[in-house]
C-alpha cells in the first residue's frame, strides 16, 4: 500500500507539471514560481535542521567503534576504527562520506531451516521423520553498498555535468568530466555511464525493497517515494537526452534566467522539460524534511566526528549541578555503633 501510493503521488505530480507545461498561462508558474519556491524551501530548511543540530549539546563522546581503543602501550590501537586524534578522524570520515565504509561492513541475517534425522525408532519400527533445526545465520550484503556508491556517485557526476546549464560559459573541468562520462560512445548522442548506473542502482534498491518481506514490512510511505521521485527525475532526463529531443538552447536560457534572477519562460520549451523541472523542484523542498537529508548530518553525527578518548581523559558532564550526596563515611559515622556491636569491620577505628 505505501509504495502504491507514492506512485500515485509522483504520478500526480508528473501529470500536473505536463499540464503546466503544455498550459500557456501556467508555464511561468511551473517554470518561475515554483523552482524559486522550492530553492527557497531547500535552503531555509536545511539551514535550520543543521543549525539545530549543531546547536545540540554533546555532553558525552559517544563515537560507533569496531577496533580496539587506545590503553595500554602495549596494546595495538586501531587509529581509524577508534580513532584518538584528529587526524584519525579525518580519515574515518573521509572513508565513510567518500566510500560508506560503514554500509561495507554491513551483514544480513535470516533464519534456515536444517533437516536433521531422529535418531531410534517409534513403537511400530518405523524410523521418525527429519526434524528442522531453525538456525541464525548472518551473510554479506555488499549488493546494497555498490548500488548505493553507484547512485550516489553517479548523481553527482550528473550534478556537476549540468553546471553547463547554469555557467557560461562552462568551465574547462565540467567538459572533462562530460568527456570522461562518455567515454563509452555508442552512437549519437554519446551514451553517458551515469546515466545507466544511476537508473541500475535506483532500480535495485527499489526492486529490494518490494521482494524482500523483511524490507518490505519496514519500509515507510517516505521510503518509496523519494525512490520514485528520484527514479521520475532520472528517467525524464534519460527521456529527455537520448528520445525526446528539446531545444537545449531554450532550456539553458531558462536555467541562466533562474540563476541570475531575471527569469523568463522560451516557448520552444517542451513539456517533458517542465516534468523533469517539476520533480527537481518538489525533491529540492522535499529534502531537508526527509531521510535525504543525511547528506549534511553524517558531518554533524557524534558517533562519527568524535575521537574515542574516554579511556585518556575524563569527560564531565556540563549539565551536572551540585546534588548533595551521602558519603560512606558520613553513612559509617551515622551507624558505627550498629556496625561495632555487628562485629563488622569499619573503615575508620
């Protein structure tokens, strides 16, 4: 039912940007006010969900860790697992912001079912049936660590390439990158790689989550719909670049209008152009309220950017005000004579 129903929504969404399209009177709604709304959104909203989270009082370091801590001489550390230094850090988050090294290491769990013979026979001689052992038993999952480094990579290739729409004239590096992407020509126009990995991996990872019961059952409306926002936004542009061919002039006239704040709306441009303008613009709002926005708070997560030194130094917490407290001693002088005729022993004769 949740993923039905983020279909229907992106289906809603696309139908009403191919009508704002093709509608003259609404064109400068979808191509104007709305990209300017939803830029607006991004960027307040983001910018209050990071404030609000660096403003976060972090009383304890409470870093994940999977090595040994740093104690004793003698005993080997692991500088990146449980880093102690700043440097350890860096090069823990680099690893996990760059190659989510975390998702690497992670395993998935099922329980098998193991036919096992009964020893001895029944009353009647026959021998017992086979008995299941049900048995935990944990695997890799290293599907969902490509196919996540696929997209993620991948998008931002695509990203970085449509900078060509918004800077004139491009710079040097975003036409290598261009070229590097398309390295694998087959035909006119040039095939890029990011193309293909990026509809592969959100096909993966959509396809997980309908096949798989256990993902199934935990996946929320959210979940499935930025899947199919992302895969709508994808695919219009695939539509877009390789079978439908819209006046690409038109289309960077309107983006360069966007971005220097004197807009205006082409009439050549085509309708699927308003779709896939329409699905960036409702992903742009709809980021800094949803699970997107990971992207800034893995740099702002204590359990990353924090050096494990709980074992070198000792961590007080700010919060902590006086609390009068009842010492052992006072308790010992409050009952010595109880203790004394208990024939206990007192720490003070």
């Amino acid at each position: 039912m949740n993923a039905l129903l983020s279909l229907v929504a992106v289906s809603i969404l696309v139908a009403l940007a191919w009508v704002g399209g093709s509608v003259a009177s609404l064109r400068s709604v979808f191509g104007i006010v709305v990209p300017a709304a939803a830029v607006a959104i991004f960027v307040v909203g983001l910018a209050a969900r990071v404030t609000r989270w660096a403003l976060t009082p972090v009383p304890f370091r409470i870093p994940t860790t999977c090595g040994q801590q740093r104690t004793l001489p003698w005993i080997k550390a692991s500088w990146i697992e449980s880093p102690w230094t700043r440097a350890g850090v860096v090069v823990r988050m680099a690893l996990e912001v760059l190659l989510f090294r975390s998702l690497f290491r992670n395993t998935q769990a099922a329980m098998t079912a193991e036919p096992i013979p009964a020893a001895g026979q029944d009353a009647h001689g026959a021998a017992p049936a086979a008995r299941g052992l049900r048995r935990l038993v944990y695997g890799e999952e290293k599907w969902l660590w490509l196919a996540a480094l696929a997209f993620h990579w991948s998008f931002l290739v695509v990203l970085l390439r449509h900078l060509r729409f918004v800077v004139e004239p491009p710079p040097a590096w975003v036409d290598a990158i261009a070229a590097v992407d398309g390295f694998f020509q087959v035909g006119v126009p040039v095939l890029y790689m990011t193309d293909v990995l990026l509809l592969a991996a959100l096909g993966y990872l959509l396809l997980r989550r309908l096949v798989d019961a256990r993902i199934r059952y935990l996946s929320l409306l959210q979940d499935y719909f930025a899947l199919y926002l992302l895969i709508g936004l994808v695919g219009s542009g695939v539509l877009m670049r390789y079978f439908v061919r819209p006046d690409v002039v038109a289309i960077k006239e309107l983006a360069l209008g966007l971005v220097t704040f004197a807009p205006v709306v082409p009439a050549t441009v085509s309708p699927f152009f308003f779709v896939h303008l329409t699905l960036v613009s409702v992903l742009l709002a709809y980021f800094p309220f949803s699970k997107l926005v990971h992207m800034a708070g893995v740099f702002l997560s204590p359990t990353r950017n924090l050096a494990n030194t709980n074992r070198m130094r000792r961590h007080v917490n700010p919060w902590n005000y006086p609390v009068k407290v009842h010492t052992y001693e006072e308790w010992e002088d409050e009952f010595r004579d109880k203790i004394k005729a208990a024939g206990l022993p007192l720490e003070k004769a």
